[in-house]
C-alpha cells in the first residue's frame, strides 16, 4: 500500500498483510477510511539534511513521522516539516 505524503512529499509505501521478510504493518482493511499500525517513520533528504550548522556539527536527516488512522494522517511532533503536529486528510492510496 502507499500514498503521497503532503508533509514531506514523498511517497510512503507500507507492506501489509501476512509473510515474513520486510516489516508488516496491520491494515483495517478499508481503502476509503484505512489505519496502518505501527506508525510509518521515514528518514529522507529534506532541505538541510546533512549540512553542518555554524558549530560543525551535521544536520540529521529530514524526518516524517506519522500514524494513520481513519483516513488521517496525524504527523508527530519529532517530524521535521511544516505539517508537524497537524491531522490532515490522507491523499488517495494505491493498493
């Protein structure tokens, strides 16, 4: 399953279902309302990752962290992007 993410504005993917191998995430089953669980983390190149700041230390990588739930997206506060802390609705998945 994926969608794009309007906080980062990359594309998420997340395994579902059963099997072994890559990380599952649990599905409600509902393509017009879904819940994934756990939380879908990703680190990416956002704007500053990777530079040094003015003591030389070097930026982390850009962070989107978020729980989706109902057909929500619900961006954590440890997100680096302007949608931190926000509930937004989600874009359409593909399966």
């Amino acid at each position: 399953m994926a969608f794009h993410c309007p906080g980062c504005g990359e594309q998420h993917s997340c395994t579902v279902g059963e099997g072994s191998g890559r990380p599952r995430w649990g599905w409600n089953g509902d393509l017009d309302r879904p819940t994934l669980t756990p939380s879908v983390l990703v680190t990416y190149n956002g704007p500053d990752a990777g530079k040094l700041d003015e003591d030389g230390f070097r930026a982390p990588p850009a962070i989107c962290h978020s729980f989706v739930i109902d057909g929500q997206i619900r961006f954590l506060t440890d997100s680096t992007h302007a949608l931190a802390g926000q509930t937004v609705d989600l874009p359409e998945i593909s399966a």
